[in-house]
C-alpha cells in the first residue's frame, strides 16, 4: 500500500481541481533551506504537497486551482531564496559549476601556502608579521571567493532562520577576528588561518556538488541531444523538410539510413536496423520491420523506412523520458524526512553547546586546567597556558566548525540523484523515491502475462472461418485494443486484400473486457472472444496457445489460434527471482490452461487465471493481507489498477499511457529482466544513504563532545568536517559502479 504521500500525490493528479507546479528554487545550500522553503510553501493555504531537491533545486507542489506560481513566489523570496519559473538550464548549471571552480581555484592559491606557513609557525619557526599575513590571506579568502557563504548566511539570519552557511559563516568570522583582536595585543590565540582554511573546505563541498549536478545535466542533455529538429514529410508523394513540431499525427515521414528518427511512430514501408541504445540502454542494434514501432530519437544504422506518425510533442517518448527522470531526480525517499527533522534542531543546539563550551571554559579556566595539561601530552595542539578568553574562543570555534552537518544535508540526495542516473543507463525510469526504498523489500511479483511475459505480439497459426467471415471478424477487431485483436487484424492484411476490410460496413460494435467483442453486420450479430467450453481446445491449450471463438446470432462458426512467444529473458528472470527469495507469480486474464502452460515455461510455481482487472487488485490485495509486499508488473489498461494497488508497480513502456502513468518504475523497452536491476539499485542506494547517515552523525558525536572539552583543534575539526561530507559525496557515486560489479562477477544472473 502506498505511503500517505505517494497518495497524496496520486489523488491530486486524479482530481480535476488540483494542480501541479514545478520550478526551481535558487541560494539553497544545505537541508536546513530545503525544510524552510518547504515550510513556507505548505503555509499557502491550498498547498497540499511539497517536494523540493537540494541536489537539483527543482521543486514540485501540488494545490488547489486557485494556488498560483505568484504566491509560491512570494512565500519563498519572503524568507530568502528565489523562484525560478525555468529549470535551471545546462548553460546555468555549467555557468555555476565554472564559478564554483573559479572559487575554489583562487581559495586554493591562497590557502594552501597559508596553511603551510601557519604550520611551520606552529611548529616553532617565527614568521615575521605572521597575524598580518593571516588577517589579509584569510580576509580576502572569506570575503571574495567565501562571498556567497556569507550571503547566503546572511539572507537567513536576517529572516529569523539558520542554515548550513550559518555555522560555516559565523566559525569563519569569529576565527578571522581573532586576528585582529592579536593586533590589538589581546592575549589570545590567532586563528586566522582557520576562517581561510574552512571557507576553502566549504567551497571544495560546494564545487564537489555542483559538478555532480553538472553531470546530472549533462545526462539530461545527452536525451535532449536526441530530439530531431526536421522530419521529412511526405506530401503528394514528394518529400517535404518541415519542423518536427509542424508533423501531425497521421502524416507519413521518410527516415534513411544515418539519419535519427524525429517521431514516435509505426513502420509502414522497409525495414532497417535501428540503434536504440540511447533510450533502452541495449547496445545491439535490434532489427524492425512493417507494423513495428519506432522510438523518437533512436538512429537508423541500415536501411530505409516509411513511418506513419503517431505520437507528437509532448506525448513524443523521448520528450515523457527526459520529463520524468527529471521528476525522479526531484523526489525524495521516505528515510530523509529523519534527517530533515535532525536539522531542525541541530543548528540551534551546536550553537547552544558552542557557546556553552565557551561560557565554561572562561569562568571555570582554573578547573579545566590539569586536564588540558594531561591531554597536551598526548594531542600537541592542546592550549595549556593561553589564558581564559583564548581558551573559551578556541573551543567556540572548534565546536562550530566540527558542527557543520554538510555531510548529513547531502547523503540522502547525492545517493538518489546518483541512482537515478544509474537507473536510466540501463533503461529504467524510477518516478519516485518511495520506489527506491521500497524495491529492496518485495516479498512477491505479480506479472501480468500479455505483453510482460510474453512478446505481446500473438500471431495467428491457424483458423477455419472463411474468407467473408475472416474479413468481417479483422473489421469488427479494428475496434478492440486487445493485443489478439491486432495479430488477427495483421494476418488478414498480410495475407488478403486490404481492400476487402475497408469495404465493410459494421451496424454495430462493443467491447466487454476479459469477454470479447460484439459487432453487428448486414443484421447478424457476431461475437468474436472467449470460448464457452475450453474442454474442446484442450490440445491446442495444452501447447500454450490461445483459442478466439467466432459466433453468428449465438451459433459457432469457427475458431482462430493464437500463439504468443515466451520473451527470451523471462526465464532467467522468473530464476533470478527465486533466487532473491521473491516469489513470482502469474496473473492472467486468459484460461487456465493456457496459463498453466506458460507458468510451466518459464518456471512460476503459481498462477491466477480468468481474471478481470478488478480481480487483479483483489489478488494484490490477497497478498497484502498475508504481509506480503506486492510488486506489480504490466503494460495493459486491465493493469493500471493493481499497478496503482501494489507497494510497487513496474510498467513496460511498450505498453499503454495508462499502465505507464499508474507505475512507479517504468521499464523503457519490453524487457523483464531490468526488474533485478530495479531491486539491485534499490539495495544499493540505500545501503548508501544508510552509510551516508551513519558516518555523519557518527561524526558528529564523535567529534562536538571533544571539541567542547578543548582537545580538537579547530584545523582538525576542519578537516574531519570536511572528510565527512566528500565521504558522503564519494560514496554516493559509487552506486553505479557497484551495480556493474554485481554484474561482472554474475551475482545478478541475467
């Protein structure tokens, strides 16, 4: 059963008065702005669900009708940050990935000589004018490339709110001043080197960061590089170039051979090899022919083909593709609601103990004293003799600077954003991040069989109808979505005149789903569907094909086999499974024997047959009761329903609009096996983001208690703060690599 927001969101989607809104939020630096824009955001009345990504900055909301991008607007800049209408583009990203670098380049130059010198200056070797050289190295450091640090503090402050920039600012400032409180031959201890030296570890995070958002994009745009701008229309039998977004639904396109295909649409005429590597992840070119579809974006190697247009615009797969791995990259997983609660009071309470720490250490320096002594024998950098006001300062510093939890703001989204990248590599599209948590703990898969299983291209082997009853059946079919209907509508026109169809006039047409297709001609009244009595068939079942009946005003005229291939990677999928200990099961609308037979196949111990979409949700429901955690797949509309039902639903994205929109993991081409990819990054990404959460707040009470007691130097501090967050960072990236370890060492059987 889905979580209270993923509800949430789905009956906003559902209902007519709702809406979504996506944009992008600008000068958010930690998890701390992520809950505070959140915050003002839900504060709009009208606002029902908010989701805004640090790693991406993109934002989604959904509210009433009467909600607009205005008030979100207004909301957002009311506590300091801004609104973009736009998503932040590649030339934007790029552009700050580019000053992120320029910072850090020149935190650098400077930082580095500094803290060598600072150092040997430590060590015993006086530097002449050393606080001078502090005050102006770690000034221009803090206040030029640290600028936006600063601001970014600063625009918090000023609206009652901390962030992350907070701690990172005021442990900067209050090491620089020390500087200057030295020239003024007050006794305290100079940490001027330590503003520079933090600022500098900060922006290093930061740059980290953006890169990784820049290759995100880069991902993004590598899909965009796809579209097509000119299509080649034909016209009068003459070829037309016009723009891609000029073709309509129904015109006929040239495509040759080097050329990429501008449109969704299906093969009319000739046949070619099409690399389809790029939005299905496979890098053998596959073959296709009359009546196969062809995928925008994907590249002719060979031949030339004739293609009726079928998908436009928005509705084009490549367009629905680059759209939600955006979305997917926005989403969240439910595990980082805990860290965003730990952030919201974590801010307050190091400055609290910061300024404990310091409050102590003034007025009871006498006390504290034989321990500093001790530990000075063992840690060198201990302060024994400095005085109290340098003693309290040292250990405010130091408990600031170790206290900033750019680690814990990072590990969720950096492992999310990494494994949604890792999932579109290999043709998955992951829409939410519940999946992601989800998928590692499902207990069953349901698998529908038309389409999933199977090809879900049957083909007529045989019938005994003659040809005006064939042709009036192939008419009547025309009419039907159902898979069989269009092998029956395919064998007629490749074997009889087309003609002969289009000349037949129908009175009267219905469809009943999971029964058949009723169609009135010349006064009689034909039922083209399921056998009444299978017991007839039971040879031809018995060979996993499947029987449609054909019937005049209720008399039996004939039948039609159908045969449906078993998909090559099923077996080893239904094997890989059981192997997980996930139980796989089959759940059909066709008959039992059918079903038996194609369960025995590909090695499913259990099945469903007979059953209507509606049954199909009861059965998810069944398991559900059991304790069991669902995993739907299909491509139907008869499967949009349990899809919707189940913890987690898997749509093929051959299938149909429906099935694709109620899923939560959409497979890009008809292949099954992706399915152990999906559970394989679910596991992956959050043992990552486990990992991410444990070493942050490991280091954190670590850390802060020895910083408060006065043995952490504040460059140690800095340092271990800074190893934390590029751990996070680093470990996140390694998703991909992991899951193509698994791979090469054929723990993922496939």
């Amino acid at each position: 059963m889905k979580s209270q927001i993923n509800t949430s969101i789905q009956n906003s989607v559902s209902t007519f008065q709702e809406k979504e809104i996506s944009f992008s939020v600008q000068g958010m630096t930690c998890a701390s702005c992520v809950r505070n824009v959140e915050r003002a955001i839900k504060n709009i009345d009208g606002v029902k669900y908010v989701s805004v990504n640090l790693a991406t900055e993109k934002a989604i909301v959904i509210a009433d009708e009467k909600v607009t991008i205005e008030d979100i607007e207004k909301a957002v800049e009311g506590i300091g940050y801004k609104v973009s209408r736009e998503t932040p583009t590649e030339n934007l990203i790029e552009k700050r990935f580019k000053e992120a670098k320029k910072d850090l380049i020149i935190s650098l130059i400077i930082t580095i000589p500094l803290m060598i010198i600072m150092i040997f200056h430590m060590s015993g070797f006086h530097i002449p004018y050393m606080v001078f050289i502090e005050l102006v190295g770690g000034g221009i450091v803090l206040f030029y490339p640290g600028r936006k640090t600063l601001k970014s503090a600063w625009i918090a402050l000023s609206h009652f709110h901390t962030n992350m920039d907070t701690l990172v600012s005021i442990g900067a400032l209050s090491s620089w001043f020390t500087t200057i409180l030295v020239i003024f031959e007050i006794k305290i201890q100079s940490f001027g080197s330590i503003s520079a030296m933090l600022v500098t570890l900060n922006i290093l995070g930061k740059y980290i960061e953006s890169r990784m958002k820049y290759k995100a994009s880069k991902d993004i745009q590598a899909l965009i590089a796809l579209k097509v701008e000119k299509a080649n229309v034909l016209i009068d039998n003459e070829i037309v170039e016009l723009p891609v977004d000029a073709v309509k639904i129904g015109d006929k396109i040239l495509i040759r051979k080097g050329e990429k295909v501008p449109v969704d649409g299906v093969i009319i005429e000739g046949k070619a090899t099409i690399d389809e590597s790029m939005v299905t992840g496979e890098s053998l070119p596959v073959f296709k022919t009359v009546g196969d579809q062809v995928i925008s974006g994907t590249i002719i190697e060979s031949g030339v083909l004739k293609v009726e247009v079928q998908k436009i615009g928005e509705d084009l797969f490549i367009n629905q593709m680059i759209k939600l791995i955006e979305e997917a990259q926005s989403s969240k997983v439910p595990i980082q609601a805990f860290a965003d609660r730990i952030t919201i009071y974590f801010i307050p309470i190091v400055f609290s103990l910061a300024f404990l720490s310091g409050f102590f250490r003034f007025f009871n320096y006498e006390t504290f004293q034989p321990f500093l002594v001790r530990m000075s024998n063992i840690l060198p950098w201990v302060l024994v003799d400095a005085g109290p006001f340098s003693t309290a300062l040292f250990s405010f510093i130091a408990t600031l600077v170790i206290a900033c939890p750019c680690a814990l703001g990072l590990a969720t989204p950096m492992a999310l954003l990494s494994a949604s990248g890792a999932a579109a590599k290999r043709g998955l599209i992951i829409k939410n991040g519940e999946a992601i948590q989800m998928a590692k703990n499902i207990d069953v898969v349901l698998f529908d069989k038309t389409g999933t299983i199977t090809e879900g291209r049957p083909s007529v082997v045989w019938h005994n109808l003659d040809e005006e009853t064939l042709m009036v059946v192939a008419n009547i079919e025309e009419n039907s979505t159902h898979p069989l209907a269009n092998s029956i509508i395919e064998y007629v026109k490749n074997n009889y005149q087309l003609k002969n169809i289009e000349n037949i006039n129908l009175e009267e047409v219905e469809e009943i789903s999971g029964l058949g297709i009723f169609g009135t001609y010349r006064g009689d009244s034909y039922f083209i569907g399921k056998p009444k009595d299978f017991s007839r068939y039971q040879k031809f079942l018995q060979l996993g094909e499947t029987i449609v009946e054909v019937s005049i005003n209720d008399h039996l005229r004939g039948y039609i086999r159908i045969a449906d291939k078993i998909k090559p990677n099923a077996i080893n999928t239904i094997y890989e499974l059981k192997n997980m200990n996930i139980k796989p099961i089959l759940v059909t609308g066709d008959n039992e024997v059918t079903a038996r037979i194609v369960a025995e196949q590909v090695g499913v111990d259990e099945f469903w047959a007979n059953v209507s979409p509606s049954e199909k949700v009861g059965i998810v429901r069944k398991y559900q009761i059991e304790g069991k955690r669902v995993c739907m797949v299909g491509d139907g509309i008869n499967d949009a329903a349990a899809l919707k039902a189940s913890e987690i639903g898997v749509a093929i994205g051959t299938g149909t609009d429906l099935a694709i929109e109620s899923a939560d993991i959409i497979i890009i081409q008809g292949e099954i096996s992706k399915i152990i990819d999906a559970i394989e990054i679910s596991k992956i990404t959050f043992q990552k983001i486990k990992q991410n959460l444990f070493w942050a707040f490991f280091y954190n009470v670590i850390m802060i208690p020895l910083a408060m007691m006065g043995i952490m130097h504040p460059v140690i501090s800095e340092i271990a703060m800074f190893i934390s967050s590029i751990n996070v960072i680093l470990n996140s990236t390694t998703i991909e690599k992991k899951l193509q370890k698994k791979r090469d060492n054929h723990e993922i059987y496939l």
